[in-house]
C-alpha cells in the first residue's frame, strides 16, 4: 500500500506490498568473511550477525540509549 510518498505505510500488510518495491524497503547485509563480526545500525533498530556480534551490538545499544 503506497502512502503517497513512494513509502509503504505502517498499516500494509507483507502480502500487499509490490514486489518490484522490495529493494526500495529492505536492505539485506552480510559480513564478508563468515563467522566474523557485523552489526547495522538503522535509527534505532541494531542488529547483529551471529554470536561474534554480541560484543558490538550491545556497544551500538548502549551507544544509542
């Protein structure tokens, strides 16, 4: 569901958004050697990985709060 400006409001349901909008709304990002450590952050959302993250992630939490 477009909210006009081109974002998919809050309201949308996975299944009614297009998929030719995927790539404008998610972003996929993975560690370029396995086992190593990534976090992302977006706003307020911190992510890690896999357990080597765990260090890092909550270093961005705390970064954040």
């Amino acid at each position: 569901m477009d909210a006009g400006n081109g974002l998919v409001s809050s309201t949308a349901r996975p299944d009614e958004i297009d998929p030719s909008d995927y790539d404008a709304i998610y972003s996929y990002e993975k560690a370029l050697l396995p086992f190593t450590t990534k976090v992302v952050v977006d706003g307020r959302l911190v992510t890690g990985q896999n357990p080597q993250s765990a260090r890092a992630t909550a270093e961005q939490v705390a970064a954040l709060l």
